[in-house]
C-alpha cells in the first residue's frame, strides 16, 4: 500500500471533513473511558461505495493518547494476569454472545466502511464469534506440559506465561475479524492490550471493543486508540513499555515495524502480504475450479491477502479454462455491497483505486500481457460515487511479469499457462510471498505432491485460496510473515511465553548435566 497518501486518511484528502460536523463521532476508549483523541481533530470514515457517505468521524489520535492507553493497560496488567484463564475466559463467551446479537448490525456497519458484500462482511464477524468461542475454550487448556527431571526427587515442567502488554496494529480487509484473532489470544492468555485499528475500517473495531465493555472485560485491559499509521500505529509500536507488536498488513510497512521492534527487543508477530496461486491440472473439475478462481480472485473486490491472484493452468486445458473463467468474470455484478444482488463491491479507497488501475496498465503496457476481459473503473450511474473496477483477467501472461510477481490487491487475476504440474509449482512458488496455494486435479498423488512441494502456510485441495477456518493455523512462508502463525491453539505460542519450572524436593544441592546419579 502507498503509505505516504495514507498519512491524508480517505476524506481529508477530498476536504470535505468540515462540512460534516453533524456526523456520528466515535471516540478512543481508553482506562475504560470513552474519550476525544488530545489532537482535538476527527477524521472521517467513508463509505467506498458512495464517498457523499460519512459513516462516522474517528479521533485524530496523537502519540500522547497512545501513551496513555499504555498507561491504563499496565495498570490493569496485573489483575488481569492474576484472574484465573477459565475466568478470564467466562467474559469472553459472554463477548461471544454479545457479537452474536449483533451480527446483523455489525455486518451492515462493516459493509458500509469497507464495501465488501453484506454475506462477505457477514463472514468477517462470524470469524470474530467463532474466533471468540474457540479461543475462549482454551481458558481452561492453555496447556504446558511435565517432563522426567535427570535427577532423582526433582520436578520438571513448563507453563505458559502472558507477554505482558501487547500493541495491536491491523489492516482494514477483514476489520472485525483480524482484530478478533489478537484480541482474543492476548486476553485469554492474561495480557491486555491496546489497538490501532485501520484508518479505513475504525468503526468494525470500535464495535468489537464496546462488545468488550459490555461483556464485562474491566477497564484498561482493552484499549483502542483510531488514527493514522504514521502517528498513533508508529508511537504504539515504538512505545518502550509494549512488549509485543502484533501486526497485521503489507510486507512494507510490516519491515518498518520489525525494525523499529529489533531496536527495542520487543517480541514482533508479522502477517503480511501474498501472491497466492490456484494450480488447475488437465484432469480438474473445470467447473470447479472456475467457480473456486472466480470467489478466490474476485470475492472482496479481490481485496483478500489471500486472493487467488494467480491462475496456473495445464496447457491442454489451458483455452477452455480462460474462455470460462472470461465469461463468469464478465458476469459478475459490480456494485454496493448493502445491495443483495451485487457479486463484487468497490475497492477501499482513491489510492487503491488508482494503484490497481496503474497495475491494469502496466499489465497490458509493461508486461504486454493480453487484457481478456475489464480493465476499466466503473464511474457512471449507479458507481458514479464510488470505487469501481470491472472484474479483470489478464491471460497469457509470463510468470516473471509484475502482475504475476506483485499483490495488486484488487479485482484483478493473472492466468498463466503450465506445461507440467512440475512446471506449475515451479511458478507457483516463484514469487516473494508464501501464504496460500490450492490445486485443481482428480488424481490424489498429485495433489499431494503438490502439498509438499509448495513452500506456503496454506494449501487447498479442490478449492480456492481462500476459506480459512479459525482452529487451524494461519499464516506465510517468506516476505508473507516471520515465522508466527494466528488462530489454532499456535497464536497461543504469540501471547504467551514459556516458563520452565523445576522443583527440587531432595534438600541437597542437586547439579544437572554434572552429578552422577546411579541405580542403588
Ligand atoms: P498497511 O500496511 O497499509 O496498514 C496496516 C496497518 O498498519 C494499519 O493499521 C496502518 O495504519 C498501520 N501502519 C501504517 N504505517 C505504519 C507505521 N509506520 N507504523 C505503525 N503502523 C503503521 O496495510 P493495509 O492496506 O491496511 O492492508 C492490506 C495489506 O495487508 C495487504 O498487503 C494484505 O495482503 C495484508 N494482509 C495480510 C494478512 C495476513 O494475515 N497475512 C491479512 C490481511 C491483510
């Protein structure tokens, strides 16, 4: 993402934000209080799909605010610490319920901010509730384990332990739900946090922390400080008395966030970007893995880090697959999310827009790929306010192209021929990035070969590269992410840090790796 256009936020740069004094404001939370950034100012939310909507104004936060919503997290750290994980666990069900009830609200909330479709935008908060739940379960695991000690009447075992304090950065793509898969861990593993939500999404992040409020969470465990990256983000992550930064976005502003964690040695969790690839065999379903490319390329405007961006296809196959995938693309109906008909909402805002459009054209002046169908912005009639780009499949493409190689993050996809499932791994793995890949093929040996062989967090079988679910782990390999992974029971190893524990009940000093101790 073009950071420095960021710094403006979405209305700042349109100069309207005066002109809207009426709208709803939605102000920090922090120490339990509901409070006006220091910086006095507000900047405004915009609908995508119609930018004359304001959705609400967010605080202008400063390093000040960021400072003391530290300040309220340490001082809940050690109560929070010391209430037993089942407890801490029972206000997060009850957090659970609360999301359930609201869902329908949330959902056309989330669509309103971001433009994704009302069932995509659904999704997101039932990522939230299912994350909720399932983590909220491990209040009563959070499982270390015992071990034989090498001396005789000595004890060995390790527990899991909070971090401490957690800074939470976050993209706007999922807005409720990435929240939700840091939120969540951090607290049921005894940490309290504060989060920097994105300056495109604030109020889905706004709704899942005033769902904490009602659940119960006491005041300073949970602290949400809105704003822009460059400010608020940057002053949470270099703030020294955060011992960890969980973040969430593109590879490049994930680098600056690593660097300035290295600085300070704090513990730094990095998901980042992809350049995710469908593998379609000779002997694939093609109906299949059309109707797979189509939701993997196209669902959330194309907006998804794991986004089927790129399409390799056996060349036998490789004519019959594009033509359909052509004309299911050129089907889809572009639109407001909030509209039950649409199949592809607008792209999150003005930069965007003008980044995937720059990309189109590259692909067809740079790259000389050939534009098999769209390529245009949508800006008559109905799209007239928004940011609309017609569904876009460029075909013949060569794996080294920029479109091949970098994440447009947009309703763009790349189709690419194959000669041999040896050749599609071969490109699929050919890129920076290492987060989701996914095979079409009825022959189960390939499809394991193809397991192995891609170097990603995420692989599918018969399906597209979207569609995680929240018990399995989820992640990159390479400039996708730094070793981490979110959701299962391994965001655990995130949250918490190990504690090995030895009790010595002999009463003699007793030296391991030193003493010898024989059979008698
Ligand atoms: P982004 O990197 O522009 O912003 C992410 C967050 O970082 C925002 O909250 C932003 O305000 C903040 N930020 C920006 N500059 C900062 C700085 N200097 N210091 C601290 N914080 C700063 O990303 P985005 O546009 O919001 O999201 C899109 C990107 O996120 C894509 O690359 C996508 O692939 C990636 N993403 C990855 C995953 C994953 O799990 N791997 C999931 C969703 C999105």
């Amino acid at each position: 993402m073009a950071q420095a256009k960021k710094a403006l936020g979405k209305s700042q740069k349109n100069g309207r934000g005066a002109a809207r004094a009426a709208t709803k404001k939605y102000p920090n939370y922090i120490g339990g209080e509901w409070v006006a950034s220091a910086s006095g100012e507000w900047f405004d939310n915009e609908n995508p799909a119609d930018v004359r909507e304001i959705v609400g104004r967010f605080p202008v936060s400063t390093a000040e605010d960021v400072a003391e919503a530290v300040e309220a997290a340490q001082d809940a750290a050690d109560r929070w610490r010391r209430l037993p994980a089942p407890r801490r666990a029972e206000i997060l069900f009850r957090l659970g319920e609360i999301l359930i009830r609201n869902k329908d609200k949330f959902t056309r909330e989330m669509t309103r901010e971001m433009g994704k479709v009302l069932k995509e935008a659904g999704g997101d908060v039932q990522e939230a509730i299912d994350c909720t739940y399932y983590t909220a379960g491990e209040g009563r695991r959070l499982h270390g384990f015992t071990t034989p000690a090498e001396m005789p009447d000595k004890f060995a075992m390790c527990v899991r332990q909070p971090v401490g304090l957690c800074g939470l950065v976050t993209p706007w793509n999922f807005p409720m739900a990435i929240p939700s898969w840091k939120l969540i861990p951090a607290l049921v593993c005894g940490n309290t946090v504060v989060i920097k939500p994105a300056e495109d999404t604030p109020l889905s992040t706004y709704n899942l922390v005033k769902a904490c409020e009602e659940a119960g969470i006491p005041a300073g465990v949970v602290n949400l400080v809105a704003g822009y990256g460059e400010t608020a983000g940057a002053a949470l992550v270099g703030h020294r008395d955060v011992r960890l930064i969980s973040f969430t976005g593109s590879t490049e502003v994930g680098r600056i966030v690593a660097g300035v964690c290295a600085e300070r040695n704090a513990v730094c969790s990095l998901e980042m970007g992809g350049k995710n690839v469908i593998m379609v065999m000779e002997d694939a379903d093609l109906d299949l893995a059309v109707e797979g490319a189509v939701w993997g390329a196209f669902g959330t405007s194309g907006q998804r880090c794991t986004a089927s961006s790129r399409i390799v296809v056996h060349k036998k196959v490789y004519k019959k697959f594009t033509q359909m995938l052509v004309e299911r693309a050129q089907g889809l109906r572009v639109g407001d999310g909030l509209d039950e008909k649409t199949d592809v909402g607008p792209v999150i805002n003005a930069d965007a827009l003008h980044r995937i459009l720059g990309y189109i054209e590259v692909g067809q002046r740079e790259d000389g790929a050939r534009l098999a169908c769209g390529g245009s912005r949508l800006d008559k009639g109905a799209h007239a306010s928004g940011y609309f780009i017609e569904p876009t499949v460029f075909a013949d493409a060569a794996p080294g192209m920029r479109i091949a190689q970098e994440e447009i993050f947009g309703p763009v996809t790349t189709v690419i021929p194959a000669g041999s499932l040896a050749e599609a791994v071969e490109i699929g793995n050919g890129v920076r990035y290492g987060l989701s890949a996914s095979i079409y093929t009825r022959d189960v040996n390939r499809a394991f070969r193809a397991m192995q062989e891609m170097y990603t967090g995420i692989f599918y079988v018969n399906s597209s590269t979207i569609g995680a679910e929240v018990h399995l782990p989820f992640g990159g390999t390479k400039a996708t992410g730094n070793g981490h992974r979110e959701a299962g029971t391994q965001v655990l190893d995130i949250f918490t840090e190990w504690k090995s524990v030895y009790v010595d009940y002999s009463g003699k000093l007793q030296r391991a790796q030193i003493d010898e101790v024989n059979f008698e």
